[in-house]
C-alpha cells in the first residue's frame, strides 16, 4: 500500500513530537536528580567528638553549610548509627546567626537512621550520642565512622580530652586546635559524596568523672514563717522589725522566683520550641569565651557562635 505525500508528513510530525516529549521528560527527571543529589554540596563540614561530656557515650556533633548555589528550602538527609537511637538535636543557624531547633523526620534502615530536615537557611547542626566508645579497665577507646551523604569542600574533626584522661591520641594525627584551648583538629581536606570519614580516638582514665555532668538544681529559699511573740522577744526585734524583715525576705524570694523564671525560658537554640538543655535555677552565669555571650550552666555550646563553653 502506497502512502500519500501528506500521510507521510503527518506520520513523521506525530514521531518527532514523541521523541522531543521523551527528551523534555528526560531533562527534567535528571534536573531533578540533580537537584536532590549530585548539586547539593556543602562549603564546610565540622564533626566534633567529645567523649564522656556529660554522658559516657560521645556526643557527636555535625555543623554543616551548604554550598550557596544551592537552592532553599532543600530537603536534607543525614545518616547517624541506629545504635544512637533519635538525634540528640537538630537545628538551622538563621541569618541572625540563632541556633533555631528544626522538624526533622527518622527513618531506620539496617544499622543506620536516616535524619530528614528541611533547611530553610544553609547552615545546619545534628548531634547525636554514639555508644561506641569501649572501656576496658583504664583503658578507653573511640572509632567514629560516617559516610558522607554530600560532598564537601573542606572537611575538619574536633575533639577534645575528657576530664582526667591520660595519653590522649587520635589517628589520623590531630593538631592543637586554633583558638580552641585544649581541643584538637584533624584537616581532612574535600570529600567526595559516599566516602566514609573514620577517626580512632584513644585514651586511659581512672575514674568516671564527666567533663560536664548535670548539676542538681537548687532548692528555693523557704519563706520565712511568722515570728510569734515569743520569738520576737528571744530575738530583742520589735513586731513591726519583724514583719518588715519578713516582708523584705518575700520580696527577694519574688525576685528570685523571678529571675530564675526568666533564665529558664532560654535556651541552647533561640525558638518557639523547648531549648535541649535549659538552664539550671540558681547556678552561676556563665559567659562563652569566644563571644561573650552569656549561657546556663547546663549548656554546652554557646547559642550565638557554637563555640564549646569551657565548664
């Protein structure tokens, strides 16, 4: 059968047009696997490792910035052992530069959970506790391993001697940490997506001292009870001296109440969601070293600059 000129256009439009659809579809399916992985990168990764802090289990911390091609808000996923259970936290750094706590989403695949987060901002912070660390008399060791979910320019481990340990070492070798006394840095230069970070540390403590352990919270003064005469006159105080004296003393307790109240509703991470660790009533200011910005004696990281504040 024999086609006419026309029937032979109109079949060849009809095939140039599914080929040219197919194509668009293509593009857009790889743009879209560019976007959710191969174009997301970050300018710098820093993951510090401070065993025995205030638990046994090292707390580990991940400060990542995304690289400022990227697009936001981008949906990230961070891997961290299924043995640390949920993330101690998870925040974004705004552009006033407050830690603010994130929604995040879990998700456990064999022997590691995945932590997914919607970065509105680029900097981002995970921590999380790792039940890795082995004792064995005074004898204690540490083998932090992560695999990478994005690539990143520069990439540095922070790690610092608990209270008390002795023939501190870490491999790869690390270095005195620039204005950080008493902490050390490992530069692992550029990372590719996927390649695995792995430090030993390695340590002798005779003690189970914490670096940083929670301090009780205080009691409150009690309020002073009403003198009866009898006190008043073992005291040698007139009535009036007396109710004045214990009016005064509830007027301090209201400031005090006050004040505490005021600390407590602080926190690590600047937001409309309860702080990781409050402040404690009745403990001595603390201030970061780095910045000055003043802290709680539970927290452990300045909420300004992210600096560890020396307890």
């Amino acid at each position: 059968m024999q086609c006419s000129a026309y029937e032979i256009a109109v079949a060849s439009k009809r095939v140039l047009g599914q080929v040219l659809l197919a194509a668009l579809l293509a593009l857009a399916a790889g743009g879209e696997a560019a976007r959710a992985g191969t174009d997301v990168s970050f300018t710098w990764l820093q993951i510090e490792l401070l065993p025995e802090l205030d638990r046994v289990e090292p707390l580990v911390l991940i400060n990542a910035s995304l690289d400022p091609g990227v697009e936001l808000p981008l949906e990230l996923t961070l891997a961290i052992p299924a043995a640390a259970g949920t993330p101690h936290a998870v925040a974004l750094r705004n552009p006033e530069g407050r830690l603010l706590n994130a929604e995040y989403t879990t998700q456990r695949s064999g022997e590691k959970i995945s932590v997914t987060l919607n970065a509105l901002y680029p900097e981002i912070w995970l921590e999380y506790y790792d039940p890795a660390l082995s004792i064995s008399g005074q004898a204690r060791s540490y083998d932090f391993k992560w695999a990478l979910d994005y690539p990143t320019l520069r990439t540095t481990v922070v790690t610092r001697p608990p209270v008390g340990a002795r023939d501190f070492s870490t491999d790869p070798a690390a270095q005195a940490a620039a204005g950080r006394t008493g902490s050390y840095s490992i530069d692992l230069g550029a990372r590719s997506a996927g390649q695995s970070i792995e430090v030993s540390i390695a340590y002798t403590k005779d003690n189970d001292t914490l670096s940083a352990p929670a301090a009780p919270k205080a009691v409150p003064p009690a309020v002073p009870a009403v003198a009866s005469p009898t006190a008043a006159a073992a005291t040698g105080l007139s009535p009036a001296s007396i109710i004045a004296l214990v009016l005064g003393s509830l007027a301090l307790v209201g400031l005090a109440v006050f004040y505490l109240g005021r600390r407590q509703e602080s926190g690590r991470f600047a937001s409309g969601h309860p702080p990781s660790r409050p402040y404690e009533e009745g403990q001595p200011a603390v201030f970061c070293t780095a910045c000055g910005e003043p802290a709680g004696t539970q927290d452990k990281f300045c909420s300004k600059c992210g600096t560890v504040l020396q307890t």
